[in-house]
C-alpha cells in the first residue's frame, strides 16, 4: 500500500493522502483518506478515490449526479491502474455502484406511497404524488461496498438505512 501511496502521490503532489478507517476523498481538504493494509481490493479504492482527486470531483446537486460521478470515478481509475500494472475487477466496480444504485433508491423512494421521486433540494425529496416531504443527510463521496451476496444469509435482516433519515416532516394544518 505504501509503495502505490508513494507513487500516486508523486503523480499527485497536490493531493494530500492520510491513513484513515475507510477509503474517502475529501475536496475540501483536497486529502484521499484509506486503509493502510494491503489487499488487491484496498488498492482499487485507492485509485478510485484518486480518480475523484484528479477529475476534481468537488460537489453535486443531488444524488442522482452523485452516482455519475461515481461512474466516471471508476472509469479513470481503470485508466490509471494500467499505468501501475493492476487490473481492478469488472464485478467489484459493479458492486460499488449497485451499492450507490441501492442507496439512491432507499432516498428517492416516498417512505408514503412508495413512489420514486425527484430530489428537489440537496437534503431534502418531496414526493410527487403524497406530497410528503423527507429529510436525507447530506451525501458524501464513496459508500463502503456492499458485500458480495452470501447464501444463507437473510439480508433483508439487517433492514436498517444508517445513511437515510426519514424525518418526515408532516404539513402543518393549522
Ligand atoms: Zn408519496
Ligand atoms: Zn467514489
């Protein structure tokens, strides 16, 4: 891991990179933040998380846009992997964006009427049908991925949506 630290960042001394607990780029403080242990699959987060450095990913308008950058995030990391000899696996690109898909359906989908709706503001869906306005928190740049689907497992068990709040706000009648 260090080594390909060490070369990106000679590749990129204007990005900072700094060892954290999960793989992150963060355009305010212009840092990559990741896992400093080696694994085939913690190196592909290194680039992807890269990629959204050297494309100057900064902000998006909604989560739909979010996930486009999360595509063109992945297609420059495959450019930059040849240039380090390693070669990211077409599958586990999938999974990291099914985990966006997934996460974007959890947001749009109206906790009412089940309709999928448009994002209206940053942080908030207002829901085209029902009229139900919810509150998202604020979305960030890569979301752990989702694990490949064991059998056996029940994954509807762990039904929670940490990274949606559905604080709904009901329409004051009075
Ligand atoms: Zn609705
Ligand atoms: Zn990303």
């Amino acid at each position: 891991m260090d080594t390909l630290v060490k070369k990106l960042n000679k590749l990129l001394p204007g990005i900072k990179f700094k060892s954290s607990d999960s793989f992150y780029w963060s355009p305010k403080n212009q840092t990559v933040f990741y896992i400093n242990q080696d694994s085939e699959r913690n190196q592909w987060s290194l680039l992807h998380e890269v990629s959204h450095a050297i494309l100057g990913h900064t902000d998006y308008k909604s989560d739909f846009a979010l996930l486009q950058l999360e595509v063109a995030a992945w297609e420059e990391a495959k450019k930059l992997s040849k240039k380090f000899n390693i070669s990211i696996d077409e599958d586990h690109i999938q999974d990291c964006l099914d985990t966006y898909r997934d996460w974007l359906h959890q947001r749009s989908t109206c906790p009412t009427c089940s309709i999928v709706c448009l994002q209206n503001l940053p942080n908030e869906y207002n829901c085209h049908n029902c009229n139900t306005v919810w509150h998202v928190s604020s979305s960030r740049f890569c979301r752990p991925y989702r694990l490949r689907k064991m059998s056996g497992i029940n994954k509807k068990s762990s039904g929670q949506t940490p990274q949606t709040t559905f604080a709904l706000r009901t329409k004051k009648l009075s």
